[in-house]
C-alpha cells in the first residue's frame, strides 16, 4: 500500500497534475501550499493548508499530523527577499548556516537533506504521473535544421557551463551567438528580453537542460505550452530539451501550440551535443 503523499506546492500547474493522478489512483494526498506561490484554483479543491516559505516549523507539524512521510516539491518558487521570508526560529537556524548564498541548485540539495534527517522521503513528479518527461525526438511536426544543429551545439555546451556555476538552465543561440542565458528570473524572463531582439532577426533555439549533478527529484528542468508561446513571441525557431530528463506538461497542447506556431520542440541526449562541439572547435 503506498504512503500518503505531502505535495508541497509551489506556482503553476504541475502540483495540478499532482493532485489529479493523486485522486485517479486513489492514493491520500494532502497539499502544503506556499502562500504568494501556489494558485488557488490549483489546490482549493484538494486538502491542504497555507503556509509562509519561512514557516518551517508550522509546516512540520502539519505534515506529521496529516501522516505524511513521501513528499514530492512540485511548482515554480520566487526566491523571496529575507524580509518576505520571515523565517521562524527552526527556519533562521537552518539558513544561518548561508544557505540563501548558494545558488538554487545548493538550495534545494541543503532543504532535501534537512527534511531527510526530519524522516521524510522526497520523491520525484515523475514517480508519481507517469509519462511526464519528453521522450527523444520531435513534440510536434517540425523539427531541427543544419542552422538549428549549429547553434544547439553551442548551447548545449553554454548551459553544461553555466550549470556548473548553478547559474540557471537555459540559453537562447542564434547563428552561433548567444543572445541570452538564465539567471534566477527563470526562463520567461529571459525570453522576454529576447522579444525587442526578434524585430531585427528571426530564427535561432531555446536550449533547457538539467544542471550537471543536479537533484532531479526536485528541479527537473520543465515547459509547457506558456513556453512554446513565449518562444514563438521571441521569433525564435523552437526548443531543445534532455530526453527523460524533463517534464513536459500537457504534452498534447505543446505538441499543438507547437505546430500552430511553425516551431519545433525536440528531445535530445546532450551529450551527443558535447562531441559535436569538440569537433567545432578543432
């Protein structure tokens, strides 16, 4: 009999999917939702409690009351000022050691530890709805050029670099330059600097991939329709992500957004791309 489930939910609609394959299963769920983070319509018709990002302890308790022990970290978070955070004692304990000086990668391995030590078990999204991650080869119609390949060797290798550094995990390539990489506003803030530069040029590639080392269970890469709008906004020629290392919600939507917008969405191995670029640079 499988345990009940703590989804402790952040922004978007992945704690959505969640709580939907929760309720088609029939496994007992509960939701810790973040407040300033998590939406309501998302979580209001399920259990759950609000709670503050600083409210460790509060959010302890109410875990262990509902008999919870598998947890699963579903959603965007807005890293907060230490102001906003208004950590309580058990929190300010935990970040007095400088957590909030590492970058989201660190963060995110240090709350794991913490709450493994606390007895709990974290699981990943995909554990628990099956068939969320891209598989290899194109979402959609369309797919890649021998300009799109140029530059998706170069990206790769740009974000397997700034990875390393838990910078971010994108970056926009366009004929062999790089327009843009991830900083901790995320994607769409990134594509949105872009949109001024797609008046003058058009074509180039999203490249989204997980960090070296990074704790999947927690951060896997994602994108979703909003992604592949936000995309075509930027006139850009489409996305490439790692194959089973990211999620794709609603997948049949991505596939059509896609296809709507003339662009391509492809799954990769990475690391075929990280040979190419050795021969590139020969």
């Amino acid at each position: 009999m499988e345990t009940k489930l703590a989804i402790i939910a952040g922004g978007g609609p992945l704690p959505g999917y969640l709580i939907e394959a929760c309720k088609s299963s029939g496994r007992e769920y509960f939701v810790l939702a973040f407040k300033g983070q998590a939406e309501i319509e998302v979580v209001d018709d399920s259990p759950h409690s609000w709670v503050r990002l600083g409210a460790l302890e509060s959010s302890l308790k109410l875990l262990r009351k509902h008999k919870c022990r598998e947890l699963v970290l579903a959603g965007s978070i807005k890293r907060p000022t230490l102001y906003q955070l208004r950590p309580d004692f058990k929190a300010a304990k935990f970040l007095s050691k400088g957590i909030l000086n590492k970058g989201d990668d660190g963060i995110l391995k240090e709350i794991i530890k913490y709450l493994e030590n606390e007895g709990f078990k974290i699981v990943g999204a995909d554990e628990v709805v099956k068939g969320l991650c891209a598989t290899s080869g194109p979402i959609g119609k369309f797919t890649t050029t021998d300009v799109d390949e140029a530059d998706i060797v170069i990206g790769v290798n740009v974000v397997r670099q700034i990875g390393k550094l838990d910078l971010g995990q994108a970056a926009i390539i366009r004929n062999g330059n790089v327009l843009a990489i991830e900083a901790a506003d995320g994607t769409q803030a990134m594509l949105n600097r872009c949109i001024s530069l797609s008046r003058s040029s058009k074509g180039g590639v999203l490249v989204k991939l997980p960090k070296p080392n990074q704790e999947q269970r927690v951060d896997m890469p994602t994108i979703g329709p909003s992604t592949v709008r936000a995309v075509s906004d930027a006139g850009l020629s489409g996305i490439v992500i790692a194959a089973e290392k990211t999620i794709v919600i609603e997948a049949d939507k991505v596939s059509r957004a896609a296809n709507s917008a003339g662009i391509f969405v492809v799954g990769i191995n990475p690391d075929d791309y990280i040979v190419g670029y050795n021969n590139l640079l020969r």
